[in-house]
C-alpha cells in the first residue's frame, strides 16, 4: 500500500472562506481511500472580501498585487494551519479564487499566488489546475468529477451544492460525465447580504418569501440550461444574466423563487443524464446542503425516485479540498487528474504548476 499525505484548499466564489484538508490517501489494488484527518474554515477578512468582490472590474496591475495578497494569506493561514496540528504534508494542492472564466473563449484565471504559499511554507504547491485543460480545449471545469470516480464510486451521482451547484455520474460506457448546473450560493449569498447575513441559514429568509411564477418561467428559459455538456459557469453569467432581474421583488420573494428555481435545474440535471425509473442515491455536498429550504424543495420535486444522501458533516464541508489534495497526488506521480470526458477537452491530462519538490513518487 502506498500512502501520501496532502493538504487541499479550495476557495469558493461563494467567498464564505478559505477550507483547508489535511488528507491521508492510501493506494492499494489499483483503487484509491482516504482518511480526512483535519479540517478548517478560515474566514475571509472583510477587506479582503471586499477586494476579491471587486475584482473582476480591477486593472490588471491591481488584479496581480491582489494576487499576490491572497497567495500570502493563503500561505499564512496553511502555516498557521501546519504547525498548530503538528501536520507533516507532503504537498499543498491550492484552487486558487477564480475571477474570470470564460471557456468559450479559452479564459480562465484563478488568484493565490502559488509561489507565495510554497515560499511562506517550504512544503512543494501545486496550483492552476485549469490552464493546460483550456489549452486542449476543455473547460477547465469542473474538476472535482475525477476524486468523485476514485473515491465516491458507491453513489449514483456526487452533486456539490457550492456557489455553483455541480454534479458528476458515470454514463453509460462508463465515462465519467460532470457539469455545472446553475448558482447556488453565489446567488443567495449575495441576497442574503442586504439582510447583513452572509448567508441565510437554514434557509430560514428563502422560506418565509412567496413564489413569483413569472420570474421562475423567466429564469428557467435561460438558455445555458439547454445547452448540452460539457459546460460550466462563472461569477460573470451571474452578473449578465441573474443579478439584473433581482430588482423587481421583496428579496425574500427572490430568495424563494431562486431556491425552487435551482431544486428545478438541480432535479432536471439528474432525471435526465440518469435512470430515474430505478431509484438513484446522489451524494450531497457542499454549503448548500445545509439550507432546510433549498433540500426539502428538491425532494418535493423528485418524490421517491431520487434519493439526497447527506453525509458525515466533515464531508459535505470539506469534500471539494479535500479532492484538491487528491489532484495534488495525482499530479506529482504524474497521473491524469483532468478527465476530458468531463471538461470536453481533446485529451486527459495532467493538470496544475508544481513548485519546489516532494518527495513522493
């Protein structure tokens, strides 16, 4: 058995803070396990949300000093992370914050400076695991789909319910199919900021609102939710499509609607890439998983035939970082951690810039 120890962080667009793993991964039989042996959620300063709020609108010149401000943040709190839980990684596996992604025209650029985090460490970082994907004219995304195959292989499909709701399934030549589904988060965040909440829990704010059908049938015609995969979303099809039609109605009526609207895509992306005839269990993780609201609309909607597996908390919270560690892994042995089945790219690859060197083979 070969065992390798890694350090995943992923930051969300829904800017709800920084989520580092600290994962064993053990290889034996051709198969992949994992032990998740600790685990923190390090808030975003307000300034620091502020400017990563921004940041799509920054020069370029602003844009790469706040990369660089991230990754020294990201490098603090992972030191910080390390040496109060006498941690021994062999390597750091870092999304990055994405600012802009737009695959359509081959654009995708995450912040946090890796150089920064190896530097402020000493531990090898892998980061930018989207680039090489574009460049073989894949999406870049979703990326998590290959750490769903290799270590949630008992459930049907693994749906993510973050700032953007994403799901993966194995279709039926046993390619591992993923796409991003519609916001989530992103979207009910940013309305629950003007009740000075950053988020609405429980869904408590959403169930009080009423639905407006005219704004559902609206939001449901949007023509992402038609195309075909593979696709993926960014904080800029938010901007254009959804935040100029949060002016007409009492945000708690938004909030509503939005929540039955995403249940909606959220059910239809399910129903329709897998056998519903036959009872499906989908793994359930990511933020959203907590919002009451949100859950008892989706299995309102899909009745019995569908069934939304919550796991252990530590997993729903930490599953996307976790995963990251995995990609790290899989990186510096030089494995395929980007499957083009899931990203329409014209090959698998090998994704992420590896700086410094571990010792793992």
């Amino acid at each position: 058995m070969e065992t390798f120890k890694a350090i995943g962080i992923m930051s969300g667009t829904s800017l709800d803070g920084l989520d580092l793993a600290y994962c064993q991964y053990s290889y034996h039989k051709s198969s992949w396990s994992f032990d998740l042996l600790h685990t923190t959620i390090v808030p975003y300063p307000d300034e620091l949300i502020t400017k990563l709020s921004a940041a799509t609108h920054l020069s370029g010149l602003e844009l790469k000093k706040l990369d660089l401000e991230l990754g020294r943040f990201i490098g603090n709190q992972t030191s910080a992370f390390i040496n109060n839980n006498g941690l021994s990684p062999d390597i750091i596996a870092s999304h990055g914050h994405t600012i802009f992604h737009q695959p359509r025209i081959g654009l995708t650029h995450q912040i946090g400076d890796g150089n920064s985090i190896h530097a402020m460490t000493g531990i090898p970082v892998v980061f930018d695991f989207r680039s090489l994907d574009l460049a073989y004219g894949g999406d870049g995304a979703p990326l998590v789909p290959i750490g769903d195959k290799l270590l949630f292989s008992d459930y049907d499909a693994c749906l993510n319910l973050g700032g953007i709701a994403n799901i993966s399934f194995d279709d039926e030549s046993g390619l591992r199919r993923a796409f991003d589904i519609v916001p989530v988060n992103m979207v009910l965040n940013h309305l629950s900021n003007q009740f000075g909440k950053a988020y609405d829990d429980k869904g408590a704010l959403a169930r009080r609102g009423k639905l407006d059908r005219a704004l559902l049938d609206r939001w449901n015609k949007l023509d992402y939710y038609h195309q075909s995969y593979p696709k993926s979303l960014g904080y800029e099809w938010f901007e254009k499509y959804l935040l100029p039609t949060f002016e007409d109605l009492a945000v708690t009526d938004t909030m509503h609607t939005y929540c039955v609207h995403a249940a909606r895509q959220i059910e239809n992306a399910v129903s329709s890439n897998l056998n519903v005839e036959e009872p499906k269990k989908v793994l359930v993780t990511g933020g959203g998983a907590y919002n009451d609201f949100l859950m008892e609309c989706l299995r309102e909607i899909s009745g019995s035939r569908i069934t939304w597996a919550m796991p252990d908390p530590v997993i729903i919270e930490f599953k996307e970082a976790m995963i990251f560690g995995l990609l790290g892994v899989l990186r510096v042995r030089n494995e395929i951690n980007v499957l083009s089945s899931a990203t329409g790219a014209t090959q698998d690859n090998v994704g992420g810039i590896l700086i410094g060197h571990p010792s793992i083979n």
